[in-house]
C-alpha cells in the first residue's frame, strides 16, 4: 500500500480474491488488481483501497456562489478542492479533464487542508469546498478531512452528482453543512445513458434536504433535458417531496468534452 492509498470502507469480500464495492449504486465487483467504474476504488491482493488519497488535482479560493450556493453564507468564500475520477459518464462533462482523466496532483493531507482553511480565514473563508471532480468517489480522505474542518470551526461542503448508497451517506450528513447536489434530468432512462441512478439521486436529495442545507443544480443541455414538461415535473417533485424553498440553479451548457460539437443553451431556454 502506498501513501497515497487508504483501505476503504464500505465493500464486501465475496471471496479470498474478490471485494464489492458498497460505496454508491455501482456496487462494482472486483477482481483482484481491477479498479472500479470510478477509478478510485482498487482492488489489491483481495483488500479494496481508496486510490488518491490526499491526492489534490485543484484547489482555489472561490466565491460561495461559484459552487452554486446562494443561500448558503452569501458573500463569503471557501477553500475548494479536487481530486479526480467519477462515477458517471456524462458525454458534457464541463471539468471532464479531472473526472475522465489522470491529471497532475499535489499531495496534502487532511491537517493541512483544514489548517489552510485556517489561514485564509481572513480573506473571507468560512471553510472547504469538496468539488471540481465528483468528491464522494473519494470518500475516506472527504470524510478525515471534513472532521479535521468542523474541529477547527469551519464549515464543509460537498458539490456532489449525488450517487452514493444510503449507509455511507448517513455517516457522511454529520461532517456536511451544505451541499450542491446535479440533479442531471428528470427521466430514469436519461439517467442511464449517463451512467447514473435518477431513483437513487432522488433519494439522496430528499435525505440529504433533511440534514444540512441543500441546493440543487441542473445543467440545461439542448436536445436533452431541455423539455418544458420536464422541467415542470422536476419542479412539481422538488417543491412536493422537499419544499418549495429549496433553490434550483439552471445552468448554462458549453460545449465540453464529448459534446464539444454542440451549440450552448440559448438564453431563451434558460429564461422561459
């Protein structure tokens, strides 16, 4: 095991050789020397490890609202951190070059994210931004860290595609003060095609919504998810199993990654 590894939590042994992942909906089985669909999880000698720990592919110091929070310390910053890998493959990835790749790193361990946290409490930092790639792949290193934050007074934050399984989530929610979760589309088979779980998300959601503050964001993809009716029945669900305080950030699609041919969302989408 190297420095950069952790073993993980949340997995079963299903034989001397073979380990299954717990940690979202995937379950991925895994042979021995196999990574799962996140590439952050790796099974080794029949032991599953947490690849990339510590590993940190961005960091920088952002408005709240960038995350998106808006009601959530409006007017301050937060420490954001990345790492890399994802559990979904969304052809319109917008930082596809952490999530689909294997970027450079710089290692820093979980009291040094929080002690500088600590110093740039000064330039209006309220705590640490767990974003950029999707950070819940990365759990053990979000969970240590998170706990390192809240000890020293600051809050955490996690901008999730929230597909993560019940049990992990719970022992998650404590060390959360607020998320952004994607809600890609309203439909269970749009949510395949991304490699993702529509029912599961909606779960987490609603969960999530009762215990920290939440936002959730959808990405307005032309050709998509960009159907009135379906945003209606986004909006009916959340106001109906949430609230009707609950935020919801329509954002802007550029053309990214697999989709780099397309065209960005008109404004008039966005706006009607």
């Amino acid at each position: 095991m190297t420095d950069n590894m952790r073993e993980a939590l949340w997995y079963e042994k299903l034989s001397a050789a073979r380990v299954r992942c717990e940690l979202c909906p995937h379950r991925c089985v895994l042979a021995d020397g196999k990574r799962g669909r996140c590439r952050a999880r790796v099974n080794a000698g029949g032991v599953m490890y947490a690849d990339g720990y510590g590993q940190i592919t961005a960091l920088a110091l952002d408005p709240i609202e960038k995350k998106p929070l808006y009601r959530f310390h409006p007017g301050s910053m937060i420490l954001s951190l990345g790492g890399a890998g994802c559990n979904m493959s969304c052809p319109f990835c917008q930082n596809h070059h952490l999530s689909a790749a294997v970027p450079p790193y710089r290692a820093m361990l979980p009291e040094q994210i929080a002690e500088l946290a600590g110093e740039l409490t000064p330039q209006g930092n309220i705590g640490v931004a767990y974003t950029y790639n999707e950070p819940l792949i990365n759990y053990e290193y979000l969970l240590d860290t998170a706990a390192k934050v809240h000890a020293a007074g600051l809050k955490n934050v996690a901008v999730t595609n929230g597909l993560i399984n019940t049990a992990p989530l719970l022992k998650l929610l404590p060390h959360l003060d607020a998320m952004n979760i994607d809600l890609k589309c309203f439909s269970a088979e749009s949510y395949r095609k991304l490699g993702g779980d529509w029912q599961a998300v909606k779960e987490v959601i609603a969960l999530s919504a009762g215990h920290c503050h939440v936002e959730v964001t959808t990405l307005i993809i032309p050709g998509f998810n960009d159907k009135p009716e379906d945003m209606r029945a986004q909006c009916s669900w959340l106001a109906d199993a949430i609230g009707d305080w609950i935020p919801l950030h329509l954002s802007r699609f550029f053309p990214r990654h697999l989709m780099s041919g397309g065209h960005p969302t008109a404004l008039d989408t966005l706006q009607d």
